[in-house]
C-alpha cells in the first residue's frame, strides 16, 4: 500500500499541473479567436468550435495508440513523453503568428493531450477494484483545483497579453515533466505487459474491441452521451457569459475559479461519501439526473449571478462520471486496462469532436438574426436532452451490469527476455 501513495499523489499532481495549464488559457482564447476573426462574434464561434473539434480528433486518433503503447511498454515513459511535448506545444502557440500556425498548435496539443489514457490506465493499476471508482474521482478534483488556480490566474496574465498565459502554461507543464523524470514509478507489473497489436491501436480496432466486454458496451452509449452534453461547457461558457452578461477575462476567471473550488469538493471529498453509501450505480443514477436540471438551470439564467447558484448545486452530478468509470473499469481484466481507456478516450474525444461544434453551432445561430427565436441557453438545453437520454440509457444498462472476475487471458504476454 505504502508504494501505491506516490505514485497516485504523483499523478493527481501532474493532472492538476496540467489542467492548470488548461484553464490559464479557457478566459482568454476566445478572445484571441476573436482577434484572428476581426471582431466577428458568430464567425468567432464557429472557428473556436472547430479548434475544439481538432483537438478532440487528434484524441480520438492517437489515444487508443497511447493507451495500448502504455500497456506495451510502462505507463512512465508514455506520459513523460506526452508531457514534454505539451510543454514545447503551449510555446509555439505562444508564437503563432497567425490562425494556421495556431491550429498546428491545437493538432500538436490534442495528439500530446492523448496520454489521459495513461494516466487513468495508472490509476486503475494502484487501485484495488474497490477504490477505483474513488480514485477516479481524484481526476476530477485535480480538475477541480486546477481549475480554482488557472482560470484566475489566467484572466490576470491576460491584461499583460493575450499570449502571456500560454507561456505560464508551456513552463508549469515543462516543470512537470521534470518532476516526473525523477519522482514517477512505473505501476505497469511485467506480468501484465502484453505484446503490442495495431489492430486495438487504431481508433477503430479499439472501438471494435470493446465488443469483447458485454458490460462496456452496454454502458457506452450513456458515457458518451454524457460526454457531448458535458462539451458545453469550453465550448460556449465565456462566449455564452460574455455576450449575456457582459463578462470579460476576469469576470469569466473568476466564475471558472468557483466551478473548480466546487469541483474539487466533490471529486476530491464528496464523491468517496457518495459512492461509499449508494454504491457506484445509484451514484451514477443520481448524477445524471441531476446533471439534467442542472443545463436547464443554466440555459434559463438572466442575471449573471443566478450562474454561481448553479454551479453550487449543479456541481453534484460530478459524482456520475467517477462512478460509471469505476463501473467500466471493473469490466475488464488487469491487462487490458489501458486498451479499455484508450477506447474510452477516443469515444470521448469523438464526443468532443461533435460535442463543440453542435454547442458553438446552436449559439451563434440563436443569437443571430436568422434564428426564429432569441435562445442564447439553446446548447445547455440540448445539454439537458443529451443527459436525459443517457439518464435513461444507464437505468437499462446497469441491471445487468457484472463486474469482470475471471483471471487475465493469457492469450498475450509479453515474451521474455531471458
């Protein structure tokens, strides 16, 4: 147990470093897209969507190769790698002369951002199947902290520059990489290692694996439908707040800074409590739910303020994503945790490919003078649909759920050295 601390400690401080990095740069892109697009809001929209969309298509292109690299070769020398490459991504960003380069900048940033499948591969390997669904919820507290320090830290930097963030994030990102040079342990044991197979290390082979477990498939479509709804938020959070309630960097820092206090209160403290006493099927029950009333709220706000209200008790549904990873990741055998994830990963990043674009799409419309009606909540109600569904989705699928008890095939070890 003792070796298991650092390594976990490790990688929730390189998450927490890492979306740090992240939300220095969430109060200020938009503006910067908007600086590129000449001031036009609708136009802005579109294109910062489809910056989302890229690189969640570099995720879901790349991560199922990470993930199986990681289950090939370690999980250490798959996110080191991935995170030196972060750190030198943020600084050509910085320097972008222009919109194409900036793109390149997104591409690069979404291909190194695919080591999410190593990291959550990481902690499946340390935590006992008990913990797990726990444990993952110490990803979304190191979102939520590096979400209380970066997005307030970032709308500050941006009155020094627009580009000034990217270069606190590319040196935060850089000194992490080199504590983890030297702190992180391998948790990949040899006898889990399996030999390397292009077939489950394409976006397609991975997906087409997951045939092979019953219960993830049964729990994919709600992940995923949760996932597209949950792509509102940096899709159209400071365009939304900006153009309703006039909110600039700082307003939009601030407001960022108090989603992330409240998001590590939940994944870091609540959700132990919560799936300690529901079980994680109840949990995940009652996360989506919420998570329903919680967009409706959203869309529905006229003042700025009713926003933290929503944020305080909406901030609940955070429980569903840690439950149902824990549920999935009980699907599977010990050596195929990070072919699991790195499938997961893609159908995320596949969800955040049209996730933004369907969110920036029904916003620019719906605040321009061809749409029928003046909606600018419109993507949190779509939000709302997409959870609802899911919400239905998982009540179906979870009564049949059964977690994964036989031993690891033996159908691919790695050959020995000796």
């Amino acid at each position: 147990m003792s070796g298991r601390r650092p390594a976990l400690g490790f990688i929730f401080i390189t998450l927490t470093l890492d979306i740090l990095g992240i939300g220095l740069i969430v109060p200020i892109l938009p503006e910067l897209i908007e600086q590129y697009q000449g001031g036009d809001l609708e136009s802005a929209s579109t294109t910062y969507g489809l910056l989302h969309a890229t690189y969640a298509l570099m995720q879901f292109l790349f991560a199922p190769l990470i993930g199986s690299l990681s289950d090939r070769f370690g999980r250490r020398p798959v996110i080191l790698i991935s995170l030196f490459g972060a750190g030198l991504d943020y600084l050509l960003i910085a320097y972008a002369p222009n919109l194409t380069w900036f793109v390149i900048g997104r591409v690069i940033a979404g291909i190194t951002g695919a080591n999410f499948a190593a990291g959550t591969a990481y902690i499946a390997d340390i935590s006992p199947p008990e913990k797990r669904a726990a444990n993952f919820g110490l990803i979304g507290a190191a979102f939520g902290l590096g979400f209380i320090i970066g997005p307030a830290l970032g709308g500050w930097l941006g009155d020094f520059g627009l580009r000034v963030p990217f270069l606190a994030a590319g040196a935060l990102t850089l000194i992490n990489w080199l504590y983890g040079l030297f702190v992180l342990p391998e948790s990949l044991a040899p006898e889990n290692k399996r030999v390397f197979s292009w077939a489950k290390s394409n976006p397609v082979g991975s997906l087409m694996a997951l045939r092979q477990f019953p219960n993830v498939l049964g729990l994919i479509s709600t992940t995923f439908l949760f996932t597209m709804g949950h792509q509102v938020y940096p899709a159209i959070w400071v365009l939304y707040t900006g153009y309703r309630y006039g909110w600039d960097t700082k307003d939009n820092g601030l407001s960022l800074a108090f989603v992330g206090v409240m998001t590590a209160i939940v994944q870091g403290g609540l959700t132990r409590m919560v799936v300690g006493k529901l079980g994680e099927m109840k949990a995940a029950l009652y996360g989506l739910g919420l998570s329903v009333a919680m967009y409706v709220c959203y869309g529905l706000c006229s003042q700025g303020w009713m926003i933290y209200l929503c944020i305080l008790v909406g901030s609940l549904s955070g429980v569903a994503g840690p439950a149902v990873q824990g549920i999935l990741s009980r699907s599977v055998a010990p050596d195929q945790q990070g072919g699991l994830q790195g499938a997961l990963t893609s159908l995320a990043s596949v969800a955040g490919i049209i996730g933004p674009l369907m969110c920036t799409s029904l916003f620019g419309y719906f605040i321009s003078d061809r749409a029928p009606v003046h909606l600018p909540g419109a993507a949190f109600f779509a939000s709302a649909l997409l959870s609802l569904v899911a919400l239905g989705l998982a009540v179906r699928m979870l009564r049949h759920f059964t977690p994964h008890s036989a031993p690891a095939p033996e159908s691919s070890p790695v050959p020995s050295s000796h």
